[in-house]
C-alpha cells in the first residue's frame, strides 16, 4: 500500500534525524554552550530519552497496516510527543548548530501526522460497546488534565500577583512547558475524556494517542528528575513517585485500549 510506504521512509527519516540530532547534543562538546547548567542537563537527559523512545516509534510504523491501523494511533501519539519536544528544542535552546536539524524533524513529524490522519480518515472502527473502561478512561484523562493545571496555576498566579518571575525560570522569558501545556496539551486531554466518557467516536479515536502521548511525558518527567538529581538539584522523591505511578496507570489504560479495540 503506497501510504504505508510513504509513512514508513517518513518514520525512518525522523528517526535518523532524531538519533543524529540525540547523539550530537549528549556527545559533542558545544552544542549547549551558553545555557545554564540545569538547562543543560534538562537537554542532554532529554536527547537519551530521545534515544530510548526510537525503538517503540519504528516498531508501531512497522506494526501499521490496513488490518491493524490502530497501531498508527500509538504512532500518532508518539509523534505527538516529538513534536511537542522539538518545539520546545526549536524555541527555547539557544542557537547552535543543530538547529535546523531540530526544524526538520518538527516539520516532518508535523506533515507525517497529517499525512497519516488524512490517508486514514474514516477507516478507525470504535468498538462496538461502551464500556467501564472506556469510562475510566476518560475520567483518568479529566483528572490528569486537571492535576497538571492546576500544578502549573499553581507557579503562575501567585508570580503573577506578586509580580516576580516563577522561580523555575532563570534564563527562559517564558517556560514552553507551561505555553504547550496550557494552551494545547491539557484542554485536548480534558475534552478526549469528555468525548469518551459521552461515548463520542472521536473519544475513542484521540483515546490511544492521548494514553501513548501521556505515558511517555510522564516517564519523561521522572527520568528528568532523577537525571536533575544526580547534577545536584534537589527534586522531591514523592512527586517523582507520584508520576512514576500516572505512567504506569497510562501504559495499563493504553494495553487494555489495545486489547479492547482489536
């Protein structure tokens, strides 16, 4: 089938892109001259991280058929994932020598999704009851979007109504994970769990993006923190143990999704 040709050398290109683009900034020296020393870790942890994720985004291309196109809605949700990183290497790493490496695999990821959404539009078939689990799950995406904002409310009011910086900021305007998370990121969970909860075949369709995309930002919030730790910054081991246990709750959601919707 031409499409899924088309979506695998897409697939293929963004991983070499990604490894090169990993490899350079965990392994190169000057790549992330001029950024602070916490930013700098933040970086490099993400680049391996990067790297680990690259083995699960081939094999759910590989995986896509006209039989099994759910895996391109886990592919979807990985690719999510990258794009919402390489727009934050895009705006918020100083200008090095990768950058346009960081453009292009944003652009590719962002066509590649289009091109996967338009080829297979219609062709997602709901299960054909709806149950528990389907509206558990959309209860866990209302409460993990929720959470996060008010998590993020929480930093931003209190800066903003005693007119100083969040404390996290030292060298960033703005912090991207706020941006991302505020404007996109949690009103789309919130509204995919409405939609499934309402038993909307949209909600079932975002479900599986939604649980891939969330089970790695949450694991990738726990390795930041434990690679942060062993630079010297204190973070709080309860928190990290808190979205250890939200990543482990997305992976079961996104297995039972799997077995429910084959």
């Amino acid at each position: 089938m031409k499409q899924l040709r088309t979506l695998k050398i897409f697939s293929l290109l963004i991983t070499v892109l990604i490894c090169l683009t990993s490899w350079q900034g965990l392994f190169s020296s000057g790549v992330y001259d001029g950024e602070t020393e916490l930013w700098t870790a933040q970086a490099q942890g993400q680049d391996l991280i990067n790297l680990y994720i690259i083995p699960f985004y081939l094999l759910s291309s590989l995986l896509i058929s006209s039989r099994e196109n759910y895996f391109g809605l886990i592919w979807t949700g990985i690719s999510c994932y990258f794009i919402y990183v390489f727009l934050i290497y895009c705006f918020d790493i100083r200008f090095n020598r990768l950058f346009l490496f960081y453009v292009g695999i944003l652009a590719l990821t962002c066509f590649s999704v289009i091109f996967f959404l338009y080829s297979y539009r219609g062709k997602y078939t709901p299960p054909k009851t709806h149950t528990f689990h389907h509206q558990l799950t959309g209860g866990y995406f209302i409460f993990i979007s929720l959470l996060f904002a008010g998590l993020w409310l929480a930093d931003i009011l209190p800066a903003i109504l005693f007119k100083h910086a969040p404390k996290d900021l030292e060298m960033l305007p703005t912090n991207p994970v706020h941006v991302l998370d505020l404007s996109m990121v949690l009103p789309g969970i919130f509204i995919g769990g409405i939609l499934l909860i309402r038993n909307h075949k949209l909600g079932y369709f975002l479900a599986p993006v939604i649980l891939t995309f969330s089970a790695l930002m949450q694991a990738t919030i726990v390795v930041l923190m434990l690679f942060l730790r062993e630079h010297g910054k204190n973070t709080p081991s309860e928190f990290t143990w808190f979205i250890l246990i939200l990543a482990l709750i997305s992976c079961y959601l996104l297995l039972s999704n799997l077995k429910h919707n084959r």
